[in-house]
C-alpha cells in the first residue's frame, strides 16, 4: 500500500505517482496494432497523432482559491469564461473550463504529481479536490487542411464548428458519434479531442473510417 502522506491537518493523501520501472500503454496503443494505423501521405488532408505524452488533471473548487494557487505554481491563471482553453508553457499544457467550479489541466507526462504536491501545499486546507485522470483519457491531435478537419468534425458531432462559432482559444463538451468527447480547437492549425479510455478505440476507428475521403493518415511520433 502506498505510503500515507499528511499534507494538511484535515486529510491524509497518498503517493499515488508509478514508479519509473512501471511499464505504461496509451489507451491507443492497442488500436494502432489491432485496427492499422496508415501512415500520413502527401495527399492525407488529415493527420491524426495521439499526445500520449500528456498527464491530466481535473481540479474542483472555488475559483478564487484554485486561481491564486495555479498562479503561484504554474504561472497562468484559470480561464474565467465558460469554454475557455489557455494553452501555455510552449504549447504542451493546457488549462480548460468546464464546468463553474471545474478545469481541466494537461501537462506534460511525469509532471501530475509533483503539480498536484505543489498545488495541494499551496492550497493548504482549502476545500478542493484535485483528481489524476491520466490513466482515463487520452489527447489526439488533427491537423492538416482546414475545411477538409471541419468536414471530418462535421461528420462525428453535431456541434458547429464553424470559426465563427468555434474560434480557437475553446473547447467544449460534445457527443461524437455513440460517445462523447472533449473538443478544442487551441489554434487555427490544429483541433484536439480528448477521448476516454474505454471509448478509445471506438472513436480511434470512427474517425478513420470517416476520415477516409481525405485520405486521413496516422503520425505515430506523439
């Protein structure tokens, strides 16, 4: 058992960070040798890649007491606007509104515990709860040709993706096919969803199979 580690005089937490020596498998990993994963060619106006190196955090709390926390270890602030996404610290991480009292925040891989330690030493006794998820989804990338993503996204949910309606900087809960999903659009180049585990590979085969008209290609370079 993991060794009880008393942060604040109010709970116990426990070192829940694996070991180096801990073989770990993205949720894709297994549809890339089972269902094929085509390489990207030059006329693939979509290109698909699994960011396997992500850790995810959901953070649950007051947003005052959480922003001044993410500020002092992080160095960026919570998003403030429903459907918001910050992208930061190059590019590799990530913090998403969604929900009043909840964000979703991705770093790179390793990072989740000491994130959480800092954050929850910040925090003290505030009440918050801060849960890693990174072994229960996953973040997959689209880039390519613009009207070409669209037209793929267009196919899978039902929500508008349309610049107008969906300009980048946000990210939303949505159906996609017979799951659900995390979209965002952090730039103008690219889309991401973040996809459960147990749904991975559905939606894995879902967007070849629907990506096939424009020749949608897998980079497995993550």
């Amino acid at each position: 058992m993991s060794e009880s580690v008393n942060h604040t005089d109010r709970a116990n937490t426990y070192d829940a960070c694996p070991g180096a020596d801990i073989a770990q498998e993205s949720p894709l990993a297994w549809s890339f040798f089972n269902s094929g994963a085509p390489a990207p060619r030059p006329n693939s106006r979509v290109v698909l890649r699994e960011l396997a190196d992500r850790d995810h955090l959901i953070l649950r709390g007051g947003a005052i007491v959480l922003d001044e926390a993410v500020r002092q270890v992080l160095g960026v602030g919570l998003p403030s606007r429903p459907q918001q996404l910050v992208i930061f610290n190059g590019g590799v991480s990530s913090l998403q509104w969604l929900s009043p009292d909840e964000w979703l925040l991705i770093v790179p891989f390793g990072q989740a515990c000491r994130v959480e330690t800092e954050l929850r030493q910040v925090l003290g006794g505030a009440s918050v709860a801060i849960s890693d998820v990174s072994a229960g989804q996953t973040l997959v990338e689209l880039h390519g040709e613009d009207l070409a993503m669209r037209e793929l996204l267009m196919k899978s949910v039902a929500y508008d993706v349309h610049p107008r309606n969906f300009p980048p900087g946000k990210g939303v809960t949505v159906v996609m096919a017979k799951s659900s999903a995390i979209l965002r659009r952090p730039d103008d180049s690219r889309w991401e969803l973040v996809i459960r585990r147990s749904f991975a590979d559905y939606l894995y085969r879902w967007l070849l199979d629907a990506g096939e008209e424009f020749e949608i290609g897998v980079d497995r370079n993550s």
